[in-house]
C-alpha cells in the first residue's frame, strides 16, 4: 500500500479565533511527526461575526456582551491561556483592545497563496501571533501590509490592493460556501476533501486521521504489474 501520494487539508478558520490559533499549531506538531507524507495545507476563510464594522469594536465591551458573565469569559481566557502554553502560544488577551473584522485579513491570506510555497502558513502564523500575543489589531490595512511583508509578500502589491474590492466577493463567497456544507463553528479540518475533523483536536488525533486518508488514497492509486 502508497502512502506517499498527497495529501491536501483546507482548513476553515478564522484569525481571531483563539481555538483557531490552538489548533494550528497542533497541526503544525502533527504535520512534523508526519515526515514521510507529502501533505498541502490550504487556508479557508471563516467570519466569526462578519457584522462587525470596518474600524471593529471594543474588545473588552464585545466579549462581554457575548459571555453576559465577566467571570466567564475570564474563566474562558485562563482555559486558553493553560492549554496555549503547552503549545507554544503566548495568550495576552489583556493587550488586545479591538474585536476587528477579518474579511481584509482573509483577503491577504487568499493572495498569499499564490506568493510562493509556505507563504500563506507563514502569514497565518503571523496574524494569529499579531492579535493574540501582541494585541496588534489586524484590521487595521497597514498591520496586515506588515504582516504581508513579514511572510515574504509583495508589501507593495498589498498595500495597492487592500483599499479597493478585489477578491471581496469572492471571499464572502467562500465563507458562505462554509456554512452552506454546515461548518458552524471553527477550525474544521477538511481532509482530501472529503472528511473534516472538526476543532482544536489533540495532535495525536490530527496525526491518526491524517495518516488514514493519505493510507486510504494509497489503497485507491492503480498499480501496473
């Protein structure tokens, strides 16, 4: 049985998902404990509140209202914070001062990934590490220029693009199309696009299901005797 034929994981986040965060980088560790697979991650859009306006909302106001309980959402924050350090992450949800809307973010994203190979993770990596350790507001165009910038875009043709529309409808789109295969919540991990995985899995499981889809196209590749 071939196991080394590709692999190709979408996965549906959203960049101030903190679940979103928790599970790329378990990907990342299930993807190097998986050497001798040939596996393309593919980023998707997701919104979490696409009613958000351009300029966001005060952070600290808007995830009250959602959680109705300061006790909750502090107990949420410190869950996230225990659970990042063993991957890695660095939470400081008190250094972020504004809930932003994305769609200018994922555009980004959609364009890196026709900026060369690791690009789009690279920038990904970025932008989550931008909201989430460093409290940086990624709607804000010249936070994501420098974040463009800093996974080895073309800043220049960043920053050209972001005030006009290009690939807006085309990522609102994508982001209905999510909901319209019933992802409502993220990360989703879309396997060969077939199976999905759906959230913040442990590593060990993110491994598991990989190796079964890449053992499962393997079996279905014709052989010549």
């Amino acid at each position: 049985m071939n196991i080394d034929n590709k692999v190709t994981i979408d996965v549906v986040s959203d960049v101030v998902c903190p679940w979103c965060f928790l599970g790329a980088k378990r990907l990342q560790s299930a993807l190097a404990a998986l050497p001798d697979l040939d596996v393309e991650v593919r980023w998707r859009p997701f919104q979490l509140d696409p009613t958000i306006p351009p300029e966001g909302k005060e952070r600290k106001a808007y995830m009250l209202a959602k959680f109705n309980d300061e006790n909750r959402l502090k107990q949420a924050h410190s869950t996230l914070v225990s659970l990042g350090a063993v991957e890695g992450i660095s939470f400081d949800f008190e250094a972020i001062t504004v809930a932003p809307n994305t769609l200018d973010a994922h555009r980004v994203i959609r364009w890196a990934a026709a900026s060369g190979d690791g690009v789009q993770g690279k920038l990904v990596s970025a932008l989550f590490s931008y909201y989430f350790e460093q409290g940086k507001n990624i709607g804000d165009h010249a936070v994501l220029i420098e974040a463009a910038r800093e996974a080895g875009m073309d800043a220049a043709v960043v920053e050209a693009l972001l005030p006009t529309d290009t690939d807006r409808p085309e990522v609102s789109n994508e982001i209905v199309t999510a909901s319209r295969m019933g992802i409502t919540g993220v990360p989703c991990f879309l396997l060969d696009g077939k199976y999905a995985v759906m959230g913040a899995q442990e590593t060990a499981t993110l491994v598991d299901a990989i190796r079964q889809v890449a053992a499962e196209i393997g079996a279905d590749e014709p052989t010549l005797n």
